[in-house]
C-alpha cells in the first residue's frame, strides 16, 4: 500500500502568533502512558458536487496549513518538543519550533482502504505520518498527513504524541482545528473555554501517600514476550447490543455491559483453564472525579487505570449482568482518592527508580506495544468522545479510528459514525488463532 502513496509536500507549521515559551511541566499521568505518538485516521469520502483535488476545496493544503497556524495559538504544546528540565524530568519545550505537516497523492480508492478496515503497521505507514526512530526529544510533538484518494475522498492522518494529551484533548483539537478551517474565530472553534494547560494540579501529595498498590502501574505487569496478532474491527449491530444490555441492571452503562460480554468471550475464545486469573484492565477518565473537578478543558492526560480479577470460571459461570456490576463497581471506585492514590504511587515508583530522571521514567512509562498478559485484556472506551467533530468543510469524516494498535488482548469501543444511530465499533486485537472462536460466541445471538 505505501508505493501507492506519492509525498508532494512536508513542512513544519508554527503557531501564527507568539506563544508562552515557558517548558510545561509532566504530571506523573503523562509519563506513565506509551512514549510514542497516538496515529489516527479520518476518512471523507468524495463530496457530491466532485472530488477533493490537490490544492482546491475544504481540504486545499493551503488552507490547512493556515488553519492549523491558527490552531496552535491556544495548543501551543503540539508545536513543541519533548525536552528535559534541570531535575531530569521529562517536559514539553513550548518552543514553537513547529507541527509536521505533509501531502500526500494516493493511488487508491476510499473503498479500498475502508470497506474492510483492519489497523495495522501498513495503514499507518501509509497515511499517517512516523517518527524518527532516534532521539524522542528531536521529533515534533504533532504529525498530520492530508492524502487525497483518486475517488476524490480524503485521509487525514494524525499522529500526536500521548505525553501532550489523551483522547479527550486530541479530539477538542481537532475540534478547533477543523472549526478554523471552516471560517470560525479560533476562540468560537474552541468552545466556551480555551484549553486549560496547567497540569500541577496533578501534582503528586508531600509526602506521597498512596492506600493501595496500584500494580497494573508496576514494571512488571506489561511485560513478557511479544505475541502474534491480528486485528479486526466489528459492528455492533442494535439487536446485539440491546441483548447484552437486557440482560444487565438498569444503570450498567453501555461500556460496562459491552466489556463483560468482550471478557466472557476472549475466555472462552483462548480456552483459558477455568481455575485460572484473568485481569480485565480499566481506564478511568478522571478530569469530573477529582475534588475540585479539573477544567472541563484540561489539556493532558487524565486518565487512570485500574484492574478487575478474577477467576476464569467465575467470569463464564457467572450471569453476564453479574460480571457487568463487578465491572461497573470497578470503574465507580475511581474518585478522588484513587486518583491521588495513583499520583502518589507513580512519584515513589520514580523515588525508588533513581529520581525524576529519564533512565527512571523509562522504566516506568509502558513500550509503545502493550504486553497485556495471555490471560487478560485491556478495554478501552471512545463511547461519547467528539470523534467526529472534525468537519473541514465537507461534513464529518465517514470513519475515524486508529491506524493501527499496539498490542494483543486490546479492545477499543468506538462510534461507527457522526450520528447516534451509526451505532457502535468493536475493534480488537487477538491471537489470530482465537478469532473464529471469538467471532462464534461474540455473535452468538445473531
């Protein structure tokens, strides 16, 4: 797929106006997430009235490029670099030193791309920009790739390195972005507030305290050998979906009743030994959790992890709605105390490590594939995060998802589309071995 792709521009975009130089300070949630860049794809198909050709239209390279000028005035972060302070902690250099922007011509159809997508290394290559592989420190902390398709679509791919922020703030920027372009104020493209960019109010407490031990955060636990994987992506259908939610407690959110279903299954699918553990790992957002709250535009990473175990035979044997309260009880229990407990635990781990420096939090923050052991999985929720809030001009992309994961025994919820009634996406990445047995009894009543 990538020698259809032809570059025909790469530039580095600076904020069009002067921005705070000052460095911006990690909290310990930003250096426990992958050291690596976030790649997404956006997908428009061709607008009714004729193809996007290079340089004409919503997607004219241009007008990209000014308004993501415009953009990088109030996310300032994104045209920076990752440097290292006077202690040996790792921050953002805000030095304006610039975004990565390319164009691309590809020689390929949004139908061939798109009507049987799968994440891969070669979708990624393909459309979304990659880092060097030497000094982290030297790379832009935000790639885009515009590349027009000769139907006359659209992919943009985008890549933003996971310390500058999490989902949340990765889809309000290309909230603003996409406003620009469209001929909104950069203050109207952005919402009531402007992105909140202070991230000590994650400071760890002096002492640090932690109550638990947070051990889905240890070294240990991503760890182990690389496996083979594949992943796919599969709809939800409505009929599917309102039968797994019936059979949970009114008040089990869709997250919770689609994630016991996704755990039931990859057990059975691996023949895991019924007397065995299996852990179910949980991301938490937590910017409403915290007392105060953080500003509903908080610019970082503000989500926690947390673990669910138990047996394998108690998974299976139990009612689906009993494994989805076990699992809602799980993601409830994250408040204010869990997450500062976190914060805390993440400082001595660093403490124990050698200090704040980069050998330590090397050891700390995961590779950028993730060793989820063979036992478990990790599921993550997109479910009512603006993904397609991303019109340009031409409406919302048709599909947005990542260019590729990063790890076996992964899963994503996502929506399907722009409109409530596209549904909902699985996308999943297992042992290809274990996919006709998942596919079986993931779609069992269909």
């Amino acid at each position: 797929m990538t020698k259809q792709v032809v570059v025909v521009d790469t530039a580095l975009v600076a904020p069009s106006e002067e921005t705070p130089r000052q460095p911006l300070w990690l909290s310990n949630l930003d250096l426990a997430v992958p050291r690596t860049h976030t790649p997404l794809v956006y997908y428009y198909p061709a607008p009714a009235q004729g193809g996007a050709a290079l340089g004409t239209g919503s997607f004219a390279p241009d007008r990209l490029r000014a308004a993501l000028a415009v953009a990088l005035v109030p996310f300032y972060p994104l045209a920076g670099r990752l440097g290292v302070g006077p202690d040996g902690r790792l921050q953002i250099e805000c030095n304006s030193n610039g975004a990565l922007f390319v164009v691309a011509n590809a020689d390929l159809t949004g139908a061939d791309v798109f009507d049987d997508y799968e994440p891969s290394a070669e979708v990624r290559n393909t459309f979304v920009p990659v880092a060097d592989s030497g000094d982290a420190t030297s790379s832009p902390m935000a790639m885009f790739q515009v590349t027009f398709l000769k139907c006359g679509g659209v992919v943009l791919g985008t890549a933003i390195h996971h310390a500058a922020m999490d989902g949340v703030g990765a889809f309000q920027f290309m909230q603003t972005w996409s406003g620009v372009a469209r001929g909104l104020q950069v203050a109207e493209a952005c919402g009531p507030q402007a992105p909140f960019h202070d991230r000590t109010l994650l400071r760890a407490r002096c002492p640090p305290c932690p109550t638990s031990d947070h051990f889905v955060y240890s070294p240990g636990f991503l760890s182990g050998r690389p496996r083979a994987y594949v992943t796919r992506v599969y709809a939800v259908s409505p009929k599917l979906l309102a039968d797994v939610k019936s059979r949970c407690a009114p008040g089990v959110s869709t997250y919770c009743a689609l994630t016991a279903h996704l755990w039931r299954c990859v057990c059975v699918a691996r023949g895991l030994a019924p007397g065995a553990d299996t852990l179910l790992g949980l991301p938490a957002n937590v910017r409403h959790r915290l007392r105060p709250p953080l500003p509903r535009t908080f610019f970082g990473n503000a989500v926690v992890r947390d673990l669910v175990t138990a047996p394998v035979s108690t998974v299976l044997d139990s009612s689906l709605g009993s494994v989805a309260e076990t699992i809602k009880k799980a993601v409830d229990r994250v408040d204010d105390a869990f997450a500062r407990s976190v914060l805390d635990y993440l400082e001595l781990q660093q403490n124990n490590a050698g200090g704040g420096g980069q050998q330590a939090q090397a050891a700390q923050a995961p590779s950028r594939e993730q060793l989820v052991p063979a036992t478990d999985l990790w599921a993550v929720s997109w479910l009512g995060m603006a993904m397609y809030d991303a019109d340009f001009g031409t409406g919302a992309p048709r599909f947005v998802a990542p260019a590729q994961m990063f790890g076996v025994g992964t899963a994503y919820m996502t929506p399907r589309g722009p409109d409530r009634d596209d549904g909902i996406a699985v996308l999943i990445s297992l042992e290809p071995e274990y996919l006709p047995s998942f596919e079986k009894v993931f779609f069992y009543n269909e």
